[in-house]
C-alpha cells in the first residue's frame, strides 16, 4: 500500500509482486517435490510439506490491489507410519516416517504457477510494447 513516503503503485509493481508470488509457490512445491519419499525415525522429525500464505493488497491512490506474501508455513499434515522393521532409520517399533507429499497435487502446483508466472512476463511485455507504441505516436 502506498504510504507517505512511497509513489503509488504502477502496473510493473503489481507484475513484479506478482511474478515473486509464483516464485514462492514453485520454490515451495519443489522443496517438497525434492522431499517426497524421504522417511525419518520419528514423527516429530519426518519432513512436512511447506504452504505459502497469501494475502490481497490494495493500493488506494490508485485503486490496483496486487498479492502479497504473508509466509510460507510447514503443513500439518500427519507423516505417514510405514512398517519397515529392516529400515536402519526404523524406531524401536520398526516403524518409519515418510513425508506426507501428493507428487502429483505438487507438480500441477508447479505448473500451475508456472504458467501464472509467464502469464504475467506476457502481460508485462504486451503493457512495455503499447507505452513505446504510444510514445513513437508522438
């Protein structure tokens, strides 16, 4: 939001928090992608897939609301018990911990902000070609 001390915001401000946002979601999908089948000999110690929070934020003087990122928080989902008496990370139950990541729910997550983060180059480019269309019309 624009502050006393700041300008207001321009539609590259909105691109470029915009193009951070999906940043986050691809770097959190592929920590938890590189994560996924990793197991550990506790519950309290086996890896939890990390979420980042969002937020909208308007800009008054302008009117144009852009995303921000409030954290990236570890999931709670429960790690899942696996009975591997022959594992050497196996507790005294025999029981192993692996990271609860859906592979798959990870990677749409990732081509999904994927494309949202060149949608938003695409929208960047076509704004930067009409403001030097506009200033040769000059």
């Amino acid at each position: 939001m624009a502050g006393p001390n700041t300008s207001p915001m321009t539609l590259f401000n909105v691109a470029g928090r915009a193009m951070s946002a999906q940043l986050v979601r691809m770097n959190a999908a592929a920590s938890n992608l590189a994560n996924a089948g990793t197991v550990s000999s506790s519950e309290s110690t086996a890896y939890r897939p990390l979420r980042p929070v969002f937020s909208e934020e308007l800009d008054r003087s302008t009117g144009l609301a852009t995303v921000k990122v409030n954290g990236v928080y570890r999931s709670s989902a429960a790690p899942i018990k696996d009975h591997q008496p022959d594992n050497p990370l196996a507790d005294q139950n025999g029981d192993v911990w692996s990271a609860p990541v859906d592979e798959s729910a990870e990677m749409v997550e990732m081509l999904e902000s994927s494309r949202q983060y060149q949608n938003v180059v695409e929208a960047m480019q076509t704004a930067k070609q009409l403001m030097l269309d506009t200033m040769r019309m000059k």
